[in-house]
C-alpha cells in the first residue's frame, strides 16, 4: 500500500523506532493483520488550508488498518459528514482510503502519529511525535484556525505554536487567541464514546465548525495582529 502525504518531508519514517510501546504494537499488528497500514499514518487533506484539524491518534480498526486518518470507523462518519457540511470536501467518503473524497480548505495532523493501546498515547509518546507535530504546524502558512479534538490535541496545539496549556484551559467550543495570531477551537473528539454516551452531540460538533468558519475572515494568519477575545 502507497500514500503520499500532503505534506512531504514532514513525516516520520514507515518504521519510527521512537516509541517502544508503540513500535511493539506495530508488530503486533502487521503480525496479526499483514494487509493493513500498521505504520504512522501521514496528514490528509488541503496543504494550502485555513482549517487544521488536530487530532490525536489512529485507530487501530480506523486509521491504522486504512492509512487515512479518520477512516474506517465511527469518529470518521461523523467528522467527514461535517466537514461535507460545512463545504470542505469534495465527493463522498466511503470508509476507504480509494473512495475519491478530497478535503477543501481543510487538513488533518495527528497529534500522534501511530497506534496506541487502547487508544491511550503516554506523555513521553505524545512528547517523542511532538516534533512532527510541530513541523507539519509550521508547513501550513495559511492555517488562521485549529480545531482541537480533544484535550491531547489541544495541549499539542497550543505547545507547537508557544502557548502554555495551564493559560488555555480545554472547555468544548472554547475559541482561543493564540500567541501566534491564529485560533484554537476545541471540540470533545468525535469518538464512538462520546457521541454515546451524549458528551458530544453532532449539532454540538457542528457548531464548532460554525464557530471556526466565524473566525476565518477574523485571523488573517500567522502575522495576524488579531487581539485576544
């Protein structure tokens, strides 16, 4: 399996040897599931976009059988089906990395590259991907706002561009001005829990992305001058 990243030279290699934990679960994987990814899945979507998405790690039945972040489970029906919404795709997703579906004006980076158990990075492997982060961050001139999903992602957004987490408390639909002119958005991760369980709602989920697309013509980018709200 071939895929290229929207973002070349930004990526860790097929093989990252960063993380132990991580990289014995790779084996595990392509042990168990010799046709799947099993590797650190790459960014996808617009490189010139206004709207990064940080999210925090592959699923193993998701993003880490598929390649593609977000693809293949729950938390993707719901995050593609909004992004269609709001007019930031193109085709139709179709839970499979060969379905034709584009992003427009929208980018997804993980705040974590590969596959933790139980969908649970540990701080110093949250630390170990902070540079490919980071770098990725840095590759998206245009970006003006970043959705958060989830509070990993948040306190990542907020370490790669300069900003303390403790003086940017997580709180859904909290809109942040950041230390580099942009603005963070945080959002519950559109998890099959959290949609269960009511935490995060899909009107709830959509009103981020109204919130975001309210605040692309307010943040003219990384020089902006735009004041703290």
């Amino acid at each position: 399996m071939t895929i290229d990243s929207p973002l070349p030279g930004t990526e860790p290699p097929r093989d990252c040897p960063r993380c132990p934990r991580l990289v014995e679960l790779r084996r595990e994987c392509r042990a168990e599931h010799p046709d799947w990814w099993n590797a650190p899945v790459y960014a996808f979507g617009d490189p010139g976009a206004w709207l990064a998405l940080a999210g925090l790690a592959p699923g193993k039945h998701g993003a880490n059988r598929t390649g593609r972040p977000f693809t293949g489970d729950y938390a993707g029906d719901l995050l593609f089906a909004t992004l269609a919404l709001f007019g930031l795709s193109r085709g139709r997703y179709d839970s499979r990395i060969d379905d034709g579906m584009t992003l427009d004006g929208a980018i997804i980076v993980n705040s974590v590259k590969c596959l933790p158990p139980q969908n649970k990075p540990t701080p110093a492997e949250i630390a170990n991907c902070r540079p490919f982060f980071e770098t990725q961050l840095a590759a998206l001139p245009n970006v003006r706002v970043i959705v958060a999903l989830g509070r990993i992602a948040h306190d990542a957004a907020l370490r790669a561009v300069g900003g303390r987490p403790a003086a940017f408390p997580f709180a859904h639909g909290a809109v942040h001005a950041l230390p580099d002119g942009r603005h963070l958005v945080d959002s519950y991760h559109c998890s099959r829990y959290n949609t269960n369980t009511g935490r995060l709602t899909p009107g709830m989920f959509a009103d981020v992305f109204r919130t975001a697309l309210a605040l692309r013509d307010q943040t003219s980018g990384p020089n902006s001058s735009t004041s703290p709200r």
